[in-house]
C-alpha cells in the first residue's frame, strides 16, 4: 500500500470515528469522556483512534468539550433547528 493510500485511509477511518462520536452524543446527550468511549465501542477501535475522533470532533466544530471532561455537542447556530437530542416515538411494527 502506498503512503498516499494509507493517509487517504487513515483520514476515512478518523472521519468515519468522528461521525461515529457525534450520532451517540446526539442519541445520549452529553456524556462523561469515558462513557462516551464505552458506549461508542471504542475499545474495539485502533489504538488512539477515541482521542484522535474527539480531537477532530471539536477541531471541526461538531463536538464540544465541558467541564468535568463531558463532551457534548455545541450548540446550534441561530436559524438552525436544534438537533443536539431527536427524540422519536416506539411505534410497533405493521402486522
């Protein structure tokens, strides 16, 4: 493999992590750094990946770190509706 492929692959697998962050932070709400890391199955990721995905979260904007080492998401910009936490109903499936 060249360099320039494994780059190209190290970058997917990091973005792909840092969504990974932000859709359990959306699901969950703001979470402890550790829980956020065992909820994320992070332990089955490579090594340094959960520190690499949450740097990257907040480099971009898409995670925000808060005191007591919780990461949330940041808040919503003005006339953009708010998708920190989407809440939806159990229906039961159609018979």
């Amino acid at each position: 493999m060249t360099a320039v492929r494994r780059d190209a692959r190290a970058a997917a697998v990091l973005a792909a992590e840092t969504r990974h962050l932000v859709r359990v932070v959306r699901a969950l709400g703001p979470l402890p750094r550790a829980t956020l890391a065992r909820a994320a199955g992070s332990a089955h990721w490579r090594e340094g990946g959960f520190d690499a995905a949450v740097r990257e979260g907040i480099r971009q904007g898409q995670l925000r770190e808060l005191p007591f080492d919780f990461i949330t998401l940041p808040p919503p910009e003005p006339n953009e509706p708010d998708r920190r936490r989407v809440r939806t109903k159990h229906r039961p499936l159609p018979r």
